[in-house]
C-alpha cells in the first residue's frame, strides 16, 4: 500500500468552499474579461427561455381564443426565433471560455511543475509520486471543468430562477406562493449535502492519488515485479485500491442520486399543487387560460435551473477539494535561499580555500524527536585540488554529508564553506554550477544520450565537452555502438541500458562541465574490474583539475584519493592516506578488507 502523504490535509468540513475556491482568482485574473462576457452571454441565453412562456400566453389569449390562424404562425415564427437566439448564444459562450480556461490550466500546470522543482528533497521523500502526478493531472482538469460550467451556471441559474420566480410572482401571486414553499427544505438539503460530499470528494481524489502511485510502482519496477514473480501480489494491491476507490465512488454516486432525488420531487410536487389551483381557478373564471399555460410554462423552464443545483454543487466541492490538493502543494515551503539576489560574491573573498565542515550535525526533519542526529558535529576539511575519500559502513551518513554539499538537505547545525563562503548564504543556482555530484543509484531522463550528459555543462556546452566527458567515463565505446549514437533515446529511467553504462554516463554528466567541486557517491560500484580501472585512469586526470569528495566502499576507489576519511557514528573518526589507516585504524582495516559492509548498523534503516 503506498504511503499517505505527511503533507497536512486541511479536513474539508472545516474550511468554505467559497474561500478555497477564490484562491483560483489569480490565474482567473488575466482571463476575466472573456469569462464575464461568457456569463453575460449564457444570462441572456437563459433568460430567452422564460420570454417563451410570455408568448405562449400572447398566442393562447389572442390568435389562439380569436381563431386567429395567421397570429399563431406569427407566434410560432417568434419561438423559433427564440429558440434560434437562444442555442447561439450559448454555442457563443462555449467559444468564449474553451480557449482561456485552457491558459488558466496550463499555466497552473506549469507553475506546479515549477514549485515541485524548487521544493526540498525532504518534501519529496515525504510525498508519494502518484499523489503528485494526480494534482497535476485529474485535480487540475476538475478545476478547469468547475471554471467552464459549473462556474457559470451557478450564476446563470441562480439569475434565471431569480428572474423566473419574479416573473411567476407577477403574473399570479398565489401561484408564485405555492412554488416559492419548497425554497427552504431545498437549502437545508443542499447545505447537508454539501458537507457531506466535500469529505467523501476529498477521501476519492486520496485515494485516485494512491493508486496512481501503485501503477507508476508497478510499471518502473516491472523487471522486480517480473524477477521475482510478484505480479499477483501487485495486481492484489492494485484490486484493493480499485474495490476503495470503486466503493468511495458509488458513495458519491449514492449521496448524488438522493439530492437529485430531493431537488427533483419537492420541486414537481410544488408545480402539481400549482397546476391543481390553477385550473380549478381557470375553472371558476378568476384566471385566464393564457395565464395559467405561461405560468406552467415558466415553472417547467426552471426545473433545469433548479434540478441542476445538486450537480452543480457536487462539481463545485470537487473542485474545492482539488484546489485544496493543489495549494497543499503550491504552499509547501520552496528550498531557502539566504542570500538576496542571484550572483552575488562570495562573502569569503572566493581565495582558493577547498571544502571545510565545520561542526556539521544533520537531523532529518521526519525523524522522531529521541533518535540520534544522522551526522552529529563533524569536521572536516578538503584541501584545494585534493581529492579525499569518504568511507564509512553502511548507515554511517556518507550519502548524507554528500548531499549537504550541494544543498540537497540542509545543515540541521553548523556550516559547510567553499573557498571560504558559507553554502548557506550562496545563492542555490550559483552553488550548484559550482558542484557536480554524481550519485550511486544514476537517474536518466527520458532524452537522448548526449542531451543527458550535457546537463551537467553549461548552456553552450556542444560536442566537444560531450566527447571529452564520455571518454572520462569510458562511455564513448558504448555510445558509438549505440543504434544514433549520442543521439540514442534511452528511454524512461534509462532502463534500456545495464546498470555500469547508465553509472559511466552519470559520471559523463558530472564531469561534463568541469566542475570546481565534484562529490561523487561510489560512482563506479557497477562496473567490472577492467571497466573500473580503465575509468579510474581518466577519472585520475579530471580530479587533478578540481576538489573532490568521493564516496568509497573499495579499496581501488579509495586509491584515487590523495587522502581517507573514515565516517563512523556520525563523526569523522579518522583522516589521513590509505597506507596510514590501515595502520592506525582497525575499524577503516577491518571495512577495506571486504567484511564491514554491514557495519555501522544502529544509526537508520538503511543509508540515506
């Protein structure tokens, strides 16, 4: 079962779906003009429904009681017109909306792709992936639809019965009387309804988001599902998500068809009582014909105006619900940026000074309150050009401090420096054009070789830097090969390629651009020996032209650095070359000698 989300969820019985949905004004904004022209439109289309009524009793009391052939034709020319008018403008208001509705989509679409890209690591370590995907997607195309109809035609319809009522009201007080009786059972009704369809709206779109998250699982994971014959088990998972979600659906459909029920038959009871005084007053001679036909007429053409409240609300409270989802989003706390404006100078003079941690704990912030800091004060210092090894047991905070460096997480206390500049107060673009990083697991986009590789150099970067950096990661060989070469697709998560050439293209990448600072997480645990040594040949060269901090596990890796640090018990417990630790350390001894790969045990479930 796929995780909820951390995130806070607003309980929709305690928030207004009005508010909620003036959130959306906004991106509603630029487009407003055509939008209020549109419901001009559909007014007056409505409200050419209820002249209809006017001429009808026109034609019952005069061509129609006079025998008056040519009046009726004369009438009946006048609702066709009507008629005419009537599906024109609504065609018109259709075709004012279609077009800026769609801006307003893409542009909220685009702006919540924007925000997740600017979000912290640890918001999406906390999201599941499908609770994502579905507010980009089905929770996004409920607003566009509340936008569209339900929007307009709450006003167009509240305006027509406004103008109907008024109009019964006119032409027999009574009559308008007895129809205006059912008003108050009806907003009691639609007030229950509508909380209770808020709460079972918002536990649907959940739940559209879990399972959304167990078919994206299933699909990348589809060689784990396959190896190890667990398809059953996920179509399981995948039944039991669908039967909860098919059960919270026919919850709505259940809460849906009674109100429809109850707006329906208060309604008619209400024009059947009318219908029964009316002719008995016809009857007696205190109304006309006329009058009773337009009367009838004009409560039959409010019957959709009011029918229709139960559906429009229930589209109303989904879309609330899903602008709810959406601002959960667009409210999340972007990544802080301490330092103003981009490109300023560094506040450390930027004089060649390397890496320094500088009493560095790191907590992850959905860690319970009692369990020890993941790193817990280190210290510990780079040498400009050097490259130094990082090592430690499984568990120990190595891929933590590495990702500390480019800001992936931030320091819970203390500080890292580059050159002498605290990251802190760096602007983010600026620090990550200054640090490439490599990590273990190598994530490809779905783009061609050379468009991967070529993320991590510049904007003007071309073949050049393209060739240079594949052939640093031994890449080259097998690019060539490919069916268009560096122009291959490899396809989504890059699973079209074994696990050692997506690792050497993730190099590629970090190498690409030739960075002043490269943190690489064992960037070359796939790879077989030859491969390995060949790399770490080129990789000598690149290193000697940058800082480094390499993760290693091995002792091959550990020799391309100048110098060892051994992380254990979130500390630096040791530093200096190879050579020295093996004498001075049984700890980094006993871990180079191919047993301490389940040290370090007692820190996390697992290295983060």
């Amino acid at each position: 079962m796929p995780e909820k989300p951390l995130a806070p969820e607003s309980s929709p019985s305690g928030r207004s779906a009005v508010r909620t949905l003036l959130r959306l004004w906004p991106y509603v904004r630029p487009v407003r003009a055509r939008l209020f022209t549109a419901a001009a439109v559909a007014v007056v289309a409505s409200c050419l429904s209820l002249v209809i009524p006017l001429v009808l009793k026109w034609m019952v009391d005069g061509p129609v009681a006079d025998r008056d052939p040519g009046g009726v034709w004369l009438g009946a020319l006048y609702l066709l017109l009507l008629g005419v008018a009537e599906a024109l403008l609504f065609g018109l208001r259709r075709w004012l909306v279609a077009r800026p509705l769609a801006s307003v989509e893409a542009r909220m679409r685009g702006e919540l792709f924007g925000r997740l890209q600017r979000l912290p690591i640890a918001f999406h370590d906390r999201w599941a992936s499908g609770q994502l995907l579905s507010r980009g997607t089905t929770d996004l195309m409920l607003v566009r639809m509340f936008l569209a109809f339900p929007l307009t035609f709450l006003v167009v319809n509240g305006v027509t019965i406004l103008v109907g009522y008024v109009l019964l009201l006119a032409q027999d007080r009574a009559l308008g009387l007895v129809l205006l009786t059912p008003v108050v059972p009806l907003v009691v009704v639609c007030s229950l309804f509508e909380s209770r369809y808020a709460l079972v709206a918002r536990r649907a779109q959940d739940q559209v988001g879990d399972l959304t998250t167990v078919v994206e699982e299933s699909v990348l994971g589809i060689r784990i599902v396959k190896g190890f014959g667990r398809h059953r088990s996920q179509a399981e998972a995948f039944r039991a998500l669908t039967a909860l979600l098919r059960g919270t659906e026919l919850t709505k459909a259940r809460l849906l068809a009674a109100i429809w029920a109850l707006i329906t038959f208060l309604p008619e009871l209400a024009i059947g009582a009318a219908l029964v005084l009316g002719t008995v007053r016809v009857a007696d001679g205190e109304l006309s014909a006329g009058t009773l036909v337009a009367f009838l007429s004009t409560a039959l053409a409010l019957r959709w105006p009011v029918e229709s409240l139960g559906f429009l609300i229930a589209m109303s409270q989904e879309a609330a619900t899903a602008t709810e989802r959406y601002f959960e989003v667009m409210d999340a706390e972007e990544e802080a940026d301490r330092s103003g404006s981009p490109g300023r100078e560094p506040v450390g003079g930027g004089a060649a000074d390397g890496v320094r941690f500088e009493g560095v704990t790191f907590r992850y912030p959905d860690a319970p309150p009692d369990a020890p800091p993941v790193l817990d004060g280190v210290d510990l210092r780079i040498r400009p050009g050097e490259t130094l090894a990082l090592v430690g047991g499984t568990g120990s905070g190595k891929t933590t401090l590495t990702a500390l460096v480019p800001r992936l997480h931030e320091v819970t206390a203390g500080r890292i420096l580059l050159d002498g500049e605290d990251i802190a107060l760096m602007d983010r673009a600026r620090l990550r054009s200054l640090v490439a990083v490599a990590f273990e697991e190598p994530t490809l986009f779905s783009a061609s070789v050379g468009e991967n590789v070529l993320m991590g150099a510049g904007d003007g970067a071309g073949e050049p830097e393209l060739r240079r950096a594949l052939a640093v990661a031994q890449a080259d060989g097998f690019v060539d090969r490919l069916p268009d070469g560096a122009r291959t697709q490899v396809g989504e998560q890059g699973l079209s390629l074994s696990g050692g050439q997506r690792q050497r293209l993730a190099l590629a990448r970090a190498v690409a651009g030739r960075p002043r600072f490269l943190v690489l997480d064992d960037p070359l645990s796939a790879l077989d020996v030859h491969t390995e040594a060949r790399v770490e040949a080129a990789l000598r060269e690149v290193l000697r032209e940058t800082t480094a901090l390499v993760v290693a596990h091995r002792p091959s890796t550990v020799m391309l650095a100048d110098r060892v640090a051994l992380l254990s018990g979130g500390r630096i417990a040791a530093v200096g070359t190879h050579q020295e630790l093996l004498r001075s350390s049984a700890e980094y001894a006993w871990l180079m000698s191919g047993d301490g790969k389940a040290g370090g045990a007692g820190r996390r479930d697992g290295e983060r």
